[in-house]
C-alpha cells in the first residue's frame, strides 16, 4: 500500500496569501486521510455568560492534542474560533481519536462546555461530489498552515452533524478517557489586542453555491477589493502590534491554561508553575532581556509575523484592525455582492480582539498565535451568513437547478451555530 503520511510535507508551500484564491494551486488530498472535525454546542450560550476566551482555548486545544500526538507527520489544520478541523493520514486515527476524546472529557468536567467530535474519511466527502484540496501556506519562516478548498470541509460538516444515534462519522459520548490529554504548548497569557484603528473586525465570506472557478474569481475579487479598503501593508491592519502586545501579571486566563495543560498534575501546582513562568516573562518583556530559550525582542518580532490573522477553509476568514470608514465601505461592497448572489457573508465587530498560542520550540522560533475577535468573533460573524444564507435558501435564489451538492453545503452552514470549521 502506498505510504501517504509524507503527502503534506512534501507539498511546495505558497508565502503570499492572495495564492488562497487559486484553484489549480491546491492539491486533492489522498483518500485514505481523514477530515478531524471539532465544535463547542451552544457556544453563543458561553459567549453570553463572558466565556468566549475559554471557548476559543478549548477550540485550539482539540488541535494542539492531535499535533501533539502526530508523531512527527505534518498536517494541515485551521482554527476557526469554537473549534478545529484537520486532515489526518490514517495511520494517526486512532490517536487522534483518543485526544479527541480526552480533550471533549476535560471541556465538559472543567469548564461545562460540549465538544462535538468526529472523524470523516476523505472518500466519503467525495462520494457527495465534492472534493478536498489543500495548500501549504507559509506563515514564518519554517511555520506551516493549512488553506483548503473543494468543498469538502462543509460537507463534512453536514455529515458530522447529522442527528441520529448510528452517525457513523461522530465519536459517541458513551467513551471516556483513562487519561488527560496532552496539551503541551498551549498557552493563553497575552491581555487582549486593542484596536489601534478603531474596530477588531472579525469576517466570514462564502460562496457556497458556484462552481470551483466562480468561487476562485469571487473571492479574487473580494481579497482585491479588501486591500483597495484598507492598504497593501498588512501592518497597518494587523490585529497584532508592538503597541497592543501587553502583559499583565497574574494572566486574567492562566486558571484555564492550567486546567487545560494540567495532565495529571493537580491544578493549582500547574497554576504555580505557570505563574512563576509567565512572571519572568513579564520580567523579560519589560526589561527586553534575554533567559534560556526566550528572547523577548526577537520572540514579539516572530509573534507579529505568526499571527494567524488571516485563512481559508472554504471561505474567507479574516481579522482585520479597521478604522470605522474602513468598515464602512467593507460592508458597503459585501452588502452589493451579497445583493447580487455571489456571496453571503457575517462581521462582527469589536473593541479588541484575543489571542490562543501554540508553542511548538522557541528556540527554533517555531510558535503559532490564532486571533479570533473578542465578545464573539467568529461565532457570531457566522450567525450574520447563516442569516443571509436562509433568507437565499427560503427565498430559493443562489442554487443552480440540478446541482444538489452544493446545495447540501449551504444548508450545512446554517445546520448549527458552528460553521465548518
């Protein structure tokens, strides 16, 4: 049998991202991988109550247990606020079926937060006529994020939300862990990132209903007007800076880092430890100095470029520092496209946004940080599409005769109040 586990690794990498909106750049992954799905339920309920911060560390957690149990095999994933997706080779099913597990376990014990989970293989998704394709994006030097196409990932998610008992693609509860998971390497310490501009705008667009070189041409178009908005330097629209990268000590989240990175260690030990970390690195942040592995000049320097500010999973997904005539005139030409029945598409805005890290070797400078936008962010910018999306659905406009597939898919985002992730 053919080895497929070095398939990701051996893909030639893109470094821009306006490379996301070429078909032929992507490349069908192999069919004994699998898409790995994960969504908080009820997740708007934890963002009323003030949780979301929780909600998006629980989210980079199913992703952290799985690269934390990969074994050296690279592997494409995208975070998408309340939860993950990533595509697997075979040989870690069932691995990642126990993180899975443990983490969905330690989310409900913890912090009273469900975690659906499952598990499709990629020869499933295309026997709905869809596809999977995957692009190598280099966001650092070395440091590798996964952009997918093909619609496959929404009907994984149609398949994984199907609710009946037998769903074959979905881990059942009835399994528990014999231990915690492995979450090494996630942390959560940095304060939120105020907008320098006015706005964390956190944006969702989809054209779930053209074909393959219509959504490339939309979303061509959707990129080139979002640069005439807001510039071609991304510096200006990063949701991370020098001047909104602060610290302070205790970290308001370091009791659900420690919940979360625990292990089998009791709780409040692991807080200690954290604490005792994270108050020498306020030291060294404040002081620019230097000690062991981290070097704080150089680490903020990495930081800025390995935020992940900006993915493709099917859809545009985006968040951006606007000055509120940005936003403006974002909305202005969303709202025309939309009007026209190219897209759907949601933005929420708020006051800062918040930051998950994934640490993988600072001394190689191998870190990750996710941004989502805060009191909601991409949770609630996908309650926006999936309202604009019924009212098409209701309104039977947007879905070509004799076209079921993606048909399925546009009722797969508005299914739940996860969108594929």
């Amino acid at each position: 049998m053919h080895d497929s586990t070095g398939f990701y690794s051996a893909l030639p990498a893109v470094s821009t991202f306006a490379s996301v909106t070429e078909e032929d750049r992507y490349t069908p992954l192999p069919d004994d991988w699998l898409i790995v799905l994960s969504d908080i339920k009820g997740s708007t309920a934890a963002i009323r109550k003030g949780a979301y911060k929780t909600v998006n560390m629980v989210g980079a957690a199913s992703i952290m247990s799985i690269l934390n149990i990969s074994r050296g095999i690279d592997i494409p994933y995208v975070f998408g606020g309340d939860g993950g997706t990533l595509a697997i080779p075979a040989v870690l099913r069932a691995e990642a079926e126990k993180a899975l597990i443990q983490v969905r376990a330690l989310a409900r014990k913890s912090f009273s937060l469900d975690l659906r989970i499952g598990m499709i293989p990629v020869t499933e998704i295309r026997k709905a006529g869809v596809s999977v394709k995957v692009l190598k994006y280099e966001i650092g030097e070395g440091l590798f994020l996964g952009m997918f196409s093909g619609g496959g990932l929404m009907e994984a998610d149609r398949l994984l939300k199907q609710d009946h008992i037998t769903n074959p693609y979905r881990i059942p509860d009835n399994r528990s862990p014999e231990s915690p998971p492995d979450l090494e390497g996630l942390s959560c310490r940095w304060e939120p990132l105020q907008a320098r501009n006015g706005r964390m705008v956190s944006l969702l667009v989809s054209a779930p209903t053209h074909s393959p070189k219509e959504k490339a041409r939309i979303y061509e178009d959707i990129l080139t007007m979002l640069r005439a908005a807001l510039g071609t330097e991304p510096e200006k629209y990063r949701p991370t800076s020098n001047d909104n990268l602060r610290f302070r000590w205790p970290p308001r989240s370091l009791w659900t880092e420690a919940k979360l990175t625990a292990g089998k260690h009791p709780v409040f030990r692991r807080w200690c430890r954290l604490a005792f970390q994270s108050f020498v690195q306020v030291f060294l942040e404040k002081t620019g100095r230097k000690a062991g592995n981290y070097d704080a000049p150089l680490y903020r320097k990495e930081l800025l470029a390995n935020t992940d500010f900006r993915r493709f999973d099917d859809m545009i997904r985006l968040v951006l520092d606007c000055t509120p005539e940005q936003i403006t005139s974002i909305r202005r030409s969303l709202q025309s496209r939309h009007d026209r029945g190219d897209i759907v598409f949601g933005l929420h805005e708020a006051d800062s946004a918040l930051m998950t890290c994934l640490v993988f070797n600072l001394a190689e400078g191998a870190h990750l940080h996710f941004v989502d936008g805060s009191n909601g962010g991409f949770a609630l910018a996908a309650a926006e599409l999936k309202q604009q999306l019924a009212a098409r659905l209701q309104g039977n406009r947007g879905l070509g005769p004799g076209d079921p597939a993606p048909a399925q898919q546009a009722v797969s985002i508005i299914h739940d109040a996860g969108l594929p992730r």
